[in-house]
C-alpha cells in the first residue's frame, strides 16, 4: 500500500524527535562517562583536570613598566577558576645567553608580585634550571627579564616550575578528608597511565575542584580531556 507523502508539520515532528532521541544518548554517554572516572563523578563537585601552559602573573606596576602608564589588562578568555582569565597581552621572556621565549601569556587579574611560570623543557630551552614551587613562593629563584611595547622589566627572581596542585571548595576538602597545603594523588588513567603522588591542595571557598598540571606534565601521562582521573588521599 503507497504511503500518502508527509506535510511540513509531520516532517518538523519526526526531526524533533530524532533529536530528543540523540540528546538523550548524549546525556547517558556524558553519565557513563563521569562513573568511569572514578571520583570525579562521586564527590560534591565534578574534577576538572587541566594543563596550565608556561604564562606569567604581574603587578599592576610591572604591567604599566611593559605597557604603559595606566594600562590595564584586557580578558581574552576567562578561565575555569572564577574571575581569573588569560589576558590579550603578551611579553617576550629573555632568558640566560639571550635566548628568548615570545608570546608569554599574561594571567590576570594583577597579583602583588611578579611569577614566571615554565614547563622542564621551557626552562631547558632558555638555558637555565628552575625550581618545583607552589605559586607565591619565589624566594631564591631565577630571575628573568620581560619585555614590552613600552619598556623592560628585569625580574630579580620570580621563575619557578609550578608545582601540580588542585584548588577546591571547603565541601570538597571534607570530601576527601583533607585539608589546605596538605597532598594529594591524582591517578590518571588511558594508554599511558600515571599517578602524581605530590599533589599540593589548595582550599578556598572562591575555588572550583580543579587540578593543575604543566605541559610536561600532561604529555608525560598522555592526558586528554576525555583520560579517566582519580583524586586519592
């Protein structure tokens, strides 16, 4: 028996159904997704698990030495943490021998010091050696010269190799029964499974459950946003 041919509204039924059909395998791929992955899908907050590639944090003065007076830092992408984000500006980072790296992203908004922060290799490649450090911490470490449209800024110290560390809420800490500048273990999983057994935590009730890890630090586990993490006591 033929079938009589179907009208706009039929059509525009189907195809929303069609859709409903595949948002809702979406969604259940999305949950799959979140159990495998251990805590991540278990604690009172989602784990976010990010690479934190070389940048630099600055005073407001170092920013007006580089750029200007009065200049103020202008948001190119915010990031997970709230209020902080990857500003438009950049500077060129000279290092021992001259050897330089161009295009080091500021983080904003400014802090009340200045901090360079590199992967091992960056390090390599400039010609220096740089210590493990937790942000803030900078006593005793290399410095470094920046440059900007409007001037030099020489860095006396200030250059560190950023400790792994994950920032959480206070729910969080009593979560996984630990608390501020205590350690952590963050077991990544996929082809080239890892575990980071220092990682330094962070708790602040401004904070979202995210850990950070160089770029070193990502390609040494293989890490992807779709690799299966694990936060351990």
């Amino acid at each position: 028996m033929s079938q009589l041919p179907l009208n706009r509204a039929q059509i525009e039924q189907l195809v929303r159904q069609s859709l409903a059909r595949h948002a809702g395998q979406e969604r259940s791929l999305h949950q799959a997704d979140a159990g495998r992955n251990g805590s991540a899908g278990q604690g009172p907050n989602p784990l976010v698990v990010n690479i934190s590639a070389r940048h630099c944090h600055l005073s407001q003065q170092s920013v007006e030495t580089l750029f200007g007076k009065g200049h103020q830092l202008t948001p190119k992408k915010w990031l997970y943490q709230e209020g902080q984000y990857a500003a438009e500006e950049s500077v060129t980072l000279i290092g021992p021998r001259s050897r330089v790296i161009s295009n080091l992203r500021i983080l904003g908004p400014c802090r009340d010091f200045d901090q360079v922060e590199l992967a091992a290799t960056d390090a390599i490649s400039l010609g220096f050696k740089i210590p493990v450090r937790n942000s803030g911490n900078i006593a005793g470490t290399p410095g470094c010269m920046l440059m900007g449209p409007a001037g030099f800024l020489r860095m006396d110290e200030g250059v560190i190799r950023a400790a792994p560390h994950v920032h959480m809420a206070p729910e969080d800490a009593a979560f996984y029964g630990v608390e501020n500048k205590s350690f952590m273990k963050l077991r990544v999983g996929g082809e080239l499974g890892l575990t980071f057994d220092r990682i330094f935590v962070r708790v602040d009730p401004s904070f979202k459950l995210e850990v950070h890890i160089d770029t070193d630090e990502g390609n040494a586990c293989g890490f992807t946003q779709e690799s299966p993490c694990e936060l351990l006591k």
